[in-house]
C-alpha cells in the first residue's frame, strides 16, 4: 500500500468535502494515491498555473475560471491515480504526463475516464488511462489535436519487468502487441518501472519530443515549414 500523502486531504476540498464524503460520495480511497504521484501534480499545477495567470488570465478576466479548471484537473486525477492506474507507477507517469505541453498546448490537458458513459473530452490533448484498442487494453492512450486536427495518437505502455528481465515469450507477446497497435495507427513508446522510478518527468518529456516531432511532420507535409537538415 501506499504511504499516505500528510495534506493531501485539504487538496481535495475544495468543494468543501470532508475526507470522509470524498470517499463515501465519489469512491476515492485517499490513502491509495501514491505519495510521489501526488506531490508530482501538485508541482506541475504550480508551475502550469503560474503561467496560467501570465499567458490566460487576462484574458479569462477572472480567478473564477482558475479556480474552476484546477478543482476540475483535481478531480480527474484523484479519479484516475485511484480507480484507473493499476499501480504506483502508473500514478507517477499519469502526474508528469499531464503538465507535459506537448509542443503547443493552449489549454489544460484533460482526463478521460473511458469507464464513464461520456465520449472524448473535445481538447487539444486528452489522456486516457486504460483505454481500450480493439483487443488490447494500453496504460494511457494520448490524443492530441494536430494541424487542421489531424489527431496524433500515442500509446504509452509501463512495464512491470525490466527490458532484460522479460522471457522470450513475454518479449515476443510485446512485440506483437506493439505491431498491432502500429498497424491502428498508434505511435508506441514502452517505459520500464525503474525508468519511470528514477525520472518520471524524462519519460513524459519523450513522450513530447514524439508529439513534437509529428506536429512537425505535420506541417512539413503541407509545405508550412522546411524540414530539418539531417545530420
């Protein structure tokens, strides 16, 4: 299990909730948000809302919308680091994931929890934990909106066994995954837990520089920009 996050409660109170009515009312079992995961979110809400009152506030006009979209943001995570994420590793990716600008981002990245009976958040990028691809179930699934929307969809995967640890038959099962994902028009990148472990927020920035890489793609195809000289 584990260790309970000390202040985490008042984070969730927003609405003015007890622990107690959080747990009961939503199904949030506090005590399972992992610690790093919690305290990952809450440096990226710092920072991305430091630049949220210098780049939008203005022009929102008022904290009423801040505050509106980061009771939101809270939500979703304590939903998804709780009842979608699988294991503390997830919680951690999931937190630096979703601070992660993915090149362009002008609004805040949303959360779908496909278990609810809603469609896709209509954002510039959405994550969806545990989603699901024809017969494979993938640990977060990014849609992000590219030039003229053309979608860009990246599936990231988080593996319980170090690359050298896995069987030929696990490997090979992987591999054969990853194929059929690509096949659907996925772009896949697979993170191992000691990788994630060590630096959750290295992982979530290749997981941008691919997202950057095809926003560029994108453009170069339609003649907007010149692609880069290779080296």
């Amino acid at each position: 299990m584990s260790k309970k996050l000390s202040g985490l409660y008042p984070w969730l109170r927003f609405k003015g909730h007890t622990q107690e009515q959080w747990e009961e009312w939503y199904g949030l079992n506090t005590e399972f948000i992992d610690v790093k995961a919690a305290e990952a979110y809450l440096e990226g809400e710092a920072v991305y809302f430091e630049e949220f009152d210098e780049d939008y506030g203005a022009r929102l006009g008022a904290r009423v919308d801040k505050q509106r979209i980061l009771e939101k943001m809270r939500d979703e995570f304590a939903n998804a680091t709780i009842n979608l994420c699988e294991s503390p590793i997830e919680q951690r990716l999931l937190a630096a994931l979703l601070w992660t600008s993915y090149g362009y981002r002008s609004a805040p990245v949303e959360i779908w929890d496909c278990t609810m009976p809603f469609g896709k958040p209509q954002t510039d990028v959405v994550i969806a934990p545990q989603y699901q691809i024809d017969k494979h179930r993938v640990d977060f699934a990014i849609f992000i909106n590219g030039v003229a929307n053309e979608e860009i969809k990246i599936v990231v995967e988080c593996d319980g066994h170090e690359f050298h640890e896995k069987t030929k038959e696990q490997a090979a099962r992987d591999k054969k995954r990853d194929r059929d994902l690509q096949i659907a028009g996925w772009k896949v990148l697979r993170f191992s837990g000691s990788e994630i472990w060590r630096d959750h927020e290295a992982c979530a920035e290749t997981v941008e520089s691919l997202a950057v890489n095809e926003i560029e793609a994108q453009l170069v195809r339609r003649g907007l920009i010149k692609p880069r000289p290779r080296r």
